[in-house]
C-alpha cells in the first residue's frame, strides 16, 4: 500500500520540488519521484499545485 504523506511532508516535498527545479532548470515528474521518493500520482497533484501558484513554470 502506498504511503501516506502528511501536509508537513507535502509541504517539505513541494520545497525540495522547486529548489530542485532551481538548480537544475528542469526537471520531469520520474525524476523528482525518484529524488524526493514521493509517489507518481503525489508527484502530479503536488506538481499541479505549484503551478497553480506560480511558483513553477510547466514547460
């Protein structure tokens, strides 16, 4: 069964996120799965969410 992240470690994840984004340019959603360990389908709500705010550009 797939963990359950708490809204602290949603919002340490969406941190890790943007400052990932930061230093590399870009960055595909396989890849912050992979670097942050969240699941695919957290990765995409997560990554909806900071768009949303404008705190990541979708390329």
């Amino acid at each position: 069964m797939a963990k359950v992240f708490t809204q602290e470690e949603r919002e340490k994840i969406k941190g890790q996120v943007v400052e990932l984004v930061r230093q590399s340019g870009r960055e595909t959603l396989r890849q912050l799965e992979a670097k942050t360990g969240a699941t695919r389908y957290l990765m995409s709500v997560l990554a909806r969410e900071l768009v949303a705010r404008l705190r990541v550009i979708p390329v």
